[in-house]
C-alpha cells in the first residue's frame, strides 16, 4: 500500500492544494474537502484544477471524478481490492445524493457509503465534494475534526482581461473552539484565484449528462415508489447504464 502524489512539491501551487499535500505528507492523514457555493460559481471546474495539481494529467483527473454514490463506492472498493492508494478522487454534485442517503440512513447504499468514506482513509488522500452546501454531509462526516479540516466557498468574480469568466474560492479552516468535541467555527485562512478554463471541460459535461439523466430519473420516481425503493430502482438503472444500455 502507499505512494505519493506525482506532482514535486514545488509543483503544487493553489493553497487548497499545499493544505492537503501537507496533510497527506506531514500527517500522513486523510481529509474531506467541501467545495461549495451557488450553481455556475465554479466548483466543479475548481474541484478539477485542484486534482490536477496532484496528478498532472487531465485523463487522471477524469478517471479519478465520479458522480454517484455507487460510483463513489465502486471506486473505493476497487482500490481496496487493489491495496492502492491515490491522492485525490472527486465526487461532483454530491449533495442532493448524500441529502438522500442521510434521510434513508439505513438504506443499505447509505451503510455502503458510509462504510467507503471510513475505507477512503487509508486509500485516498482528499476527496473533493462539489455541492451548494455542505449541510448535506453525514453527520460522521461533518463532526469529525480529523477529517473535514477544509472547505473552500465558490464565489463568481467578474473576468480575466481576455473575457474568461474567473471565480474566487475562499479556503476556510476548521478552528475547536472548546475540545474536539465541542463547537467549532470556520475561519477564512486563503483564497484560491479560479480562472475557469478546464481543458477537458466539455468532456466533463458529457460525462456528467449522462449521471443528470440517472437523477433526474430517480426524482421522477421517487413520488410513486418511495425513497427506498427508488433507490434500488435507481441502482439497476445504474448497473444498466454502465453496461452500455441507456435510458
């Protein structure tokens, strides 16, 4: 088991990047990382640049995005299975699926999932979250000062010189305030400056297309077959779309 990102330190130049290259490093730990904010603020785009500075390649970063709870569990099974450690792995428009999960908690996905992120700490070092707020976190999840140290706000902010459209992302780290268990606030300490200018942006859309279509299907049915068996629903048509069928 092990390994290092791939990238040199010198390499690694957005401060949400440094925070958790020191993490994964010097802590030897593993963290939850919220990138939140309003639609079309630029989480998604930020999450990428992000995993780029640790894998340099974009088809990486591609491989390493998923967009579902099975995905997400897939993907941390198959490391597992594989004794492999990665650096970054990102889950985009996370939120609406762990706001279900939270309301189904004892769904079996739910224990599944939980179960991934508790695997997850030993087999990646950050997983980047996209959602519009991160109230949406399991609780395990969003009370563990130990894991979720980090999250960054998304906040549009006008354009580059050349028209690109450019975001701010305002890193905030997590301060106790009485004891570990106790109360805690969250301090800006960095911004990241986002440029939102992803390469491989338009096969990212296409990608995600494809995971809006699986939601959008579980919103339909989840009126007529409730929360539960829409899931289960939802998961064959998955396992349908992975096989090649669409629907």
């Amino acid at each position: 088991m092990g390994g290092t990102p791939a990238l040199e330190e010198s390499k690694v130049k957005g401060n949400l990047a440094r925070l958790l290259w020191k993490e994964m490093k010097e802590q030897d730990s593993s963290s939850v990382v919220v990138a939140f904010g309003r639609t079309g603020a630029g989480k998604s785009q930020y999450a990428m640049k992000v995993s780029h500075q640790f894998y340099g390649d974009w088809r990486e970063v591609l491989r390493r995005l998923v967009f579902t709870p099975f995905d997400f569990q897939r993907a941390i099974e198959e490391l597992d299975a594989r004794d492999e450690w990665i650096p970054v792995l990102v889950w985009d428009d996370a939120g609406p699926w762990l706001e279900l999960l939270k309301r189904n908690s004892w769904h079996p996905l739910a224990i599944g999932v939980r179960g991934a992120f508790e695997t997850a700490r030993v087999r990646v070092g950050a997983i980047l979250l996209t959602m519009t707020t991160d109230r949406s976190l399991p609780r395990s999840i969003a009370y563990d000062g130990y894991l979720y140290k980090f999250r960054a706000k998304l906040v549009k902010w006008g354009s580059q010189g050349d028209g690109k459209p450019k975001s701010v992302a305002r890193i905030q780290v997590r301060r106790e305030r009485e004891s570990e268990w106790g109360k805690f606030y969250w301090e800006e300490a960095y911004r990241d400056w986002v440029t939102l200018n992803v390469p491989v942006y338009g096969e990212y859309l296409e990608l995600r297309k494809r995971f809006l279509r699986l939601y959008n299907k579980l919103i339909r049915e989840a009126p007529r077959l409730g929360p539960r068996q829409a899931l289960e629903f939802i998961a064959r048509e998955w396992e349908r779309m992975r096989s090649g069928g669409e629907g």
